[in-house]
C-alpha cells in the first residue's frame, strides 16, 4: 500500500534528519511522566501496572513516559527509524516496551481486549481512511478503557499559503478525496509524507459510531500575537491545527461501524 511505504520512508528520514516529532523523553518529564503525558487530568493518577498501547507513537517519547510511570508499554510505529529510538532510549534508561513495526489500521497483532490505554499521538493523516484505525482501537482496547488520541483539524489542512495580504488561503476544498497535494505553506505538513484529511465526521462521528464515547475535546493552542507573518504560530491565531480527544469504549456491544453519511445532501 503506497501510503504505508511512503510514511514509513518520509518518517524514517524525518528521523535521520532529526526532526522534533523524533525526540525522546527528557530525564525531567521522566521525573514527572504523567504531568508530560497529559496536562489536562484525562490519565488515572497512576497508570502503574496498567496496559499501554502507545500507536503511532515510536520515538522514546511517550513509550519511555508512560514505562517510567510503571506501565506496561507496547508501541506500533511504522518507521523503523522512529522504533529504534524507543529501544535505544529503552536501553539505556532499563526499561521494558514491545516495540512492533506495523500499520495503525491493522493490528492484527495484537488481542482482542488487550490495553486498558490506547495513546495515539497525531497520526491518523497519515492514512486514507480513519474507521478502521478506531475499529481496531475498538477491538484491541478493554471496555470502559481509554483512548487519547491528537489529530490534524480539516481545516488546517486545507490551507495551502499565505497570500500577498498576509492572509491564509484555503485552496484545498473540504471534501477532498486521496492525497493532499503539495502546499507552498508547509508549516503543518510532514515533508515527503503522503496526508490525508479526515473530516469531523469521521474525526468525531466515526469514534461514536465505532463504539465510543466522547467525554472531552480541546484544541491546544499554537497561536503567538507576537509571531512574525508566516510563521507557524503565526497562522495557529487563525486556524486551530490540532484537536486532542478523550475517548472512552463502551461496555457491552459495540456499534458495527456504519460508512460517513453521503458527500451531497438533497
Ligand atoms: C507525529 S509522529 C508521532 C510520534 C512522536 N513520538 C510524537 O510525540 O509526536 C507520527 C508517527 O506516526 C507514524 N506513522 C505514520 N504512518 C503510520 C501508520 N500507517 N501506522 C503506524 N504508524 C504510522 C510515524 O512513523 C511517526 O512515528
């Protein structure tokens, strides 16, 4: 699948290129992992003992965080890049995770049932289709565990520059279909990646129907009112670039996860 080659390579040099997405956990945020992890109190005050799955997620950050808080830590990346350096980071600090190279849309690998956690940092724009990422999260997650998760808002993605008048155009429509093609403002893109953008209906909407429940949304503020025209955050005062959710599966029967509704409402 050519979206799985292309993320693995554009990571994998992302990595090589030392990239801040590829930064291991710090002895300070070691000394308080959960204050890292989560600023906002979604965490259990300990997660000692409990089944983490950490997806998409390689790159010792939040594997070496929640494996110094006691967890039991297992990561899915699909960058070996990125997984060497949740081990050496592993190594070195004496500490046990599972490291597995694998797509987030096909755990297979994994148990039914088998994390009380799922952590996925932004990462779903790195595939077409975002159902049968939360399906398997569904499926491998227990009930009533918890699934964090970061995501790239559509409507960041459909920026394409900053025009003359230092305004952001929207050049991508809304319900694009396939790749994103490039865009002369790449402050929230991935060089080389290949990205998708996931409307809220699938953002939001697949998660329920996929047999969650949705118990807070934030949007983590990038906005600087002393940022320079053009820069990141810059742009973060006009259009919110990420959105951190909550999640937690229901117990009992879980939803069979229905298509999105249809593109043009008569
Ligand atoms: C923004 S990084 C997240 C990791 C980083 N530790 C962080 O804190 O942001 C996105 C990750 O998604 C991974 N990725 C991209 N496509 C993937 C896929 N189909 N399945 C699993 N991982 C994928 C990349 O290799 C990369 O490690």
């Amino acid at each position: 699948m050519r979206y799985r080659v292309r993320n693995q390579k554009a990571w994998d040099r992302l990595v090589a290129q030392g990239s801040q997405f590829a930064r291991t956990a710090t002895d300070a945020e070691c000394s308080n992992p959960l204050a890292a992890l989560d600023g906002r109190g979604w965490l259990p005050h300990t997660v000692a003992g409990l089944r983490v799955l950490c997806l998409a997620a390689g790159g010792g950050w939040q594997s070496i965080l929640y494996a110094s808080a006691g967890a039991q830590v297992t990561v899915v990346d699909i960058s070996p890049g990125m997984l060497e350096l949740d081990n050496s980071e592993a190594s070195r600090r004496n500490l046990n995770l599972r490291l597995i190279e694998g797509s987030m849309d096909d755990l297979s690998m994994l148990e039914d049932d088998s994390f009380d956690i799922v952590h996925q940092p932004v990462s779903t724009c790195y595939v077409p289709d975002i159902l049968p990422v939360y399906r398997e999260i569904g499926r491998v997650l227990r009930p009533g565990g918890t699934y964090l998760s970061q995501h790239k808002q559509p409507a960041s993605l459909q920026i394409t520059r900053m025009n003359s008048r230092k305004l952001y155009e929207f050049g991508i429509e809304y319900y694009h279909k396939g790749p994103l093609p490039p865009v002369q403002d790449e402050a929230y893109r991935e060089e080389q990646a290949e990205e998708y953008l996931h409307r809220w209906e699938d953002l939001l909407g697949g998660l329920c129907r996929s047999g969650f429940v949705v118990e807070d949304v934030v949007e983590p503020v990038r906005a600087d009112p002393t940022a320079p025209a053009g820069h990141y955050r810059h742009r973060g005062r006009f259009v919110a670039p990420f959105v951190r959710i909550l999640a937690r599966r229901r117990e009992g029967i879980v939803a069979p996860t229905s298509q999105t509704s249809s593109l043009w409402i008569p």
